[in-house]
C-alpha cells in the first residue's frame, strides 16, 4: 500500500510504460528522440499522440532530478 503505480501504458500504440520510459531517461535519454529510438514511444501509427505527455515528464526530470507522481494528462 503508498505505491504508486508506475507500469502505466504511456504510449498504447506500442504498449510502452512509464517503467521503461524511465528507465530510459535515467540511462541517458535525454531528448525526445533518444527515448523514441530507445522505447518507441511516440512513434506509433497514432501519428505520436502520447508525445505530449512525453514532454513534460521529461521537463520536468531534467529540471529536478526526479519523476512527477503524475504523468500529465492529454488535453483535448
């Protein structure tokens, strides 16, 4: 109990986690096209819909070192 949930479905056209998204990043990952070429994410038929997420939880990494509980929502 207190844990959060972190295998997540980010990017569902490829069935990608926040797990491996992370783990990504942390292994030097530090643009958006190192983790599509890592993961990925962000490069499915979608035509990238789950980037916009993407951004953001990597902003925010690279400004503090760490994750946001809450992998920002899509807006529509």
């Amino acid at each position: 109990m207190g844990q959060k949930k972190k295998s997540e479905i980010i990017c569902r056209c490829n069935n990608v986690s926040r797990e491996t998204i992370e783990k990504a990043i942390r292994e030097g990952s530090d643009t958006m096209n190192k983790i599509f070429d890592c993961t990925t994410a962000g490069v499915g038929p979608c035509g990238g819909s789950c980037r916009r997420k993407l951004q953001p939880f990597l902003d925010h990494y690279l400004e503090t070192g760490s994750f946001p509980d809450k992998v920002p929502e899509l807006k529509k």
